[in-house]
C-alpha cells in the first residue's frame, strides 16, 4: 500500500505547521511550500496526489498555481482554501479543476474527512 502524498501551499507558516502535523498522524507524507514557485518545484519531484492551496499567496496565486499544476498533471487533486469570500475566484478554480474549497479558519475535522475521501481510493 502506497503511502498518499499531500503538498500543502500556503504562505502562512502556522498554517502549514498545522497541517502537516495533522495529516502526517493521519498516515500521509507531507510536504510544505510558501509560495507558488516552491509548489511546482515539489510537485514536479514528489508528484503529490493532492494539493491543499491557499488562494491568496504573494507573487504567483491560488489560480496560476492551480493553472500551473493542471497544466504539469491533469490528474491532481486540488483543493482550495481560502481566508477571503471571492466567489468568483472560487467558481474560477473550480472550472479549472478544483474539487471542492474550505474558507479559513475552516473545521479541521471536515478537512480530513474531505482529504480522506479524495484519497482513500489510492490507499486502500
């Protein structure tokens, strides 16, 4: 059984933290990036099977980094997160491939959950 790999983009350090600390004790390798250049660079080595990503990050956002990675692998599954109520940025990333979106501070709870269904397919 493949162990299932989440990149986790968010400029917030804290966040990051968090997240890598909840999903490696679900079984889940992690991976962290700051902005959208480090994002592509992992995601090209690594190959994630999903994606967490912020929509708001300095330089590169939420939407070119979710164009970017389409672009590398059709198959990967992102999800969007977000501090900020941009309905049209979200219907945005959902045309472009998104699964879903959770608005910051979200329920940890509901996260896994969601995680877990996205990827329960490759790990069991």
């Amino acid at each position: 059984m493949a162990q299932a790999k989440i990149l986790i983009v968010d400029d917030q350090y804290g966040i990051r933290m968090l997240l890598s600390e909840v999903f490696q004790s679900e079984g889940y390798l992690t991976f962290e990036a700051a902005n959208g250049q480090q994002a592509l660079e992992i995601t090209r080595k690594e190959r994630p099977n999903l994606v967490l990503l912020d929509m708001k990050i300095p330089g590169m956002n939420g939407l070119d980094i979710l164009k970017h990675l389409k672009e590398y692998d059709s198959t990967i599954q992102v999800i969007m997160m977000t501090a900020y109520g941009e309905l049209d940025m979200i219907k945005e990333a959902m045309q472009l491939g998104a699964l879903t979106h959770f608005a910051k501070p979200f329920d940890i709870d509901e996260l896994r959950k969601k995680v877990g269904e996205y990827l329960l397919p490759l790990t069991s």
